[in-house]
C-alpha cells in the first residue's frame, strides 16, 4: 500500500477511491434498480430521510410512489422509517471516513497552521448545525399544518441527518477558504476572526427565523425553560468534570488543553437534551422517542432492569447522559500530547468531528423542544 501512495500520491488515490465507489454504486443501481437501489438506498438511507422530511414514522416503497405506510397497498414494497440502522451505520460509517481524510488534504492545500484557533472558530458552526436542522424540523410542522413542505425535496433532505452535517461542512469549507484568503492578502490579522463572525451571524439568521416562526404561527411555540434546563445540566456537570480532571488527573487533558471543555460541554448538551426529551417530554405535551440505536438501547436495558416504580420517578434514559458525559474524558484520554505533537492537523480535524456528532444532533433536539417542534 506504502508503494502504491508513493507512486501516485494519497491525495489522487482519495480521489479516485471516491470516483470509484460513487461511480460503481450508481452503476448497480442502475442495473440492478430493485435489489440495490429499492432494496438498499432507497430503504435503508433515502426512505428515512423522506420519511423524516414529512414527519412520518413510516413510509413505503409502492410502485415507484413513496407514500405513508398507511396509505400502501398489500403487495406494497419495503418500507422505511426515520433514524439509523445498523445498515446505514456501516454505509454512514466508511463515508465519513473518506470525508474526514478528505478535509486533511484539503487543510493541507490550504497550509492552515494555527489549528486550535481553528477549532474555536467553528465551534458556531457547529451550534448552526443543530439550529439549521431545528428548521427542517419546523418544515415538518408547517406540512403537518397545510399539507405542503414548505422547502421541497431534495433540498430538505439536505438539512436531515446525515446529510447535513456534509452541507454544514461544505458551507464551512467555503467559510475557511474565504477566510484564509483574507488573512494571506492581509485584510485580516487571523482568518479565525472573520470565520467565527461567519459562523455566528449563519447561527443569529437561522434562530432569528425560528423565533420569526414562533411568534408568527400556530405550528411553532416557545418553551425557553427546556433550553435552560439543559445548558445549565450541560454546564454545571462539564465545569464538574473538568475541575475534577485538572486537580486528580492534569495530564489527561495535555493534548487537547481548553478545547476538553467544549467537547465534554457538546456531549453534555446531547445526552442531557436526549434524557430530558426522553423522559419528560410529556411535561411540555411534546411527544418524543430515540431515533439512534444506541440510546433506544440504553432506555430498553434501563426499563428491563429497573421496575417501573423506579423508572416513574427517574426515568429510562438518564444512563444516557452518563454515557455522553464518559465517553469525551475518555477521548480526551486517547488523544495524548503526542497525537497533537505528531499530526496536529489529523487531531484538529478529528477533535471537530467529536464536538460535531455530539453538539449538532444535541443542539438540535433541545431546540427541537424548545420550539415545540
């Protein structure tokens, strides 16, 4: 393989490894339109993003119709529901893979150096992510309202997950690029300002039009509680945690430094949003249930264990939270003063991708709920 990358270089075997997997997918499923892009694309990554785009907890494959599994005929074909599988895991999984080494090089090209300052810059992008999908989610309520999406198909199915976290990332590339242009023709002292100012003003619009919504509409409201609830639990147990590692554990926050904070704070929000919508939703006569494996799990194990008497007071998902709050000191753990000293760019790049799998779908659900949406 080291031949290989030496002979034609990494960035042209990326290249080509992506031209290949895209052309031969199409490829297949152009000759094979039932098994492959029927039975596979369409019911385990296209059907659950349409499903998702009209609010549906089900949708069927008839004919060449999609349509709500209500409304299917018998010899209807698969069907499809919002969420992930452990078969689009293992699609989702590999393709973030090739997008992650992707950005690499094109930080390379760039030849950004001051990585961390970076990392800060985005971190309004991140919260736009969740903001951004919060609205697709207001798309849902406006057809649920009229009957008609509001932003149509496909282009709603761009602020779904997983989808949108490649349209957050592409806005933030031209962001970056943008930015580093003024930096090197010396409109700016560090590209990390105007990149920040990007994210922030892409993040005011897009709650502006949210709070645009709530006060102008029916299918929208405004429960400001829930966003405080969950910032302060987030809050509270990251200054927790990260006063606990400074003082019992100081090196396991070498590498990463300042960033540790926000990367436990993204996992807090998600885990703390997820419990308290999993559980208490009802408070607020919102109606809300896990879209991901892995804590529909987490609130099936708890209730099978724990008797409904204890569950009615603390409810099934709070073993969630735990987990999200674990899981970041655990990669702050992995990624060592040595891991940012030897390919820094390779540390940034994934410390982003952390604080993005958490702080995007967590930002989302607690605006979800803070929207009534």
């Amino acid at each position: 393989m080291d031949e290989y990358i030496e002979r034609y270089g990494a960035e042209r075997i990326w290249a080509a490894t992506v031209v290949l997997l895209a052309v031969g997918v199409t490829l297949a499923a152009l000759v094979f339109p039932q098994r492959v892009y029927v039975d596979i694309i369409w019911q385990y990554f296209w059907g659950p993003v349409v499903a998702d785009a009209h609010g549906w907890s089900c949708i069927a494959w008839a004919g060449g119709e999609q349509v709500h599994c209500n409304n299917a005929p018998a010899d209807a074909g698969p069907t499809a529901a919002p969420g992930y599988t452990l078969v689009s895991y293992s699609g989702y999984i590999p393709t973030l893979i090739l997008f992650v080494i992707g950005i690499l090089f094109v930080i390379r090209r760039l030849e950004i150096e001051r990585y961390r300052a970076g990392f800060f810059a985005l971190f309004p992008f991140m919260l736009f992510g969740g903001a951004l999908r919060t609205v697709e989610d207001a798309n849902v309520a406006a057809y649920r309202e009229t009957g008609e999406l509001a932003i149509q198909l496909p282009w709603s199915g761009f602020m779904i997950s997983p989808l949108i976290y490649f349209t957050v990332a592409f806005i933030a590339f031209v962001a970056v690029a943008g930015s580093v242009y003024l930096e090197r023709n010396g409109y700016v002292s560090g590209y990390e300002y105007p990149l920040v100012t990007i994210g922030a003003t892409a993040l005011a619009v897009t709650l502006g039009w949210l709070g645009y919504l709530a006060a102008t509409t029916e299918y929208v409201s405004f429960h400001p509680l829930i966003a405080t609830i969950v910032l302060t639990a987030a809050t509270v147990s990251t200054a927790i945690i990260w006063i606990g590692i400074t003082r019992f554990a100081p090196d396991l926050n070498r590498g990463t430094g300042l960033m540790g904070i926000i990367i436990i704070w993204a996992h807090a929000i998600d885990g703390f949003a997820n419990q308290l919508m999993l559980d208490w939703s009802h408070v607020w006569n919102l109606g809300y249930s896990p879209k991901h494996p892995v804590n529909e799990a987490i609130v099936n194990v708890t209730g099978s264990f724990l008797p409904a008497s204890i569950t009615e007071i603390t409810g099934s998902a709070w073993p969630f939270a735990l987990v999200k709050l674990a899981a970041p000191v655990f990669i702050i753990w992995v990624f060592n003063e040595e891991i940012f000293e030897e390919n820094p760019r390779f540390a940034i790049v994934m410390m982003i991708t952390v604080v993005a799998v958490g702080l995007g779908p967590g930002s989302r659900d607690m605006l979800r709920a803070t929207f009534g949406i």
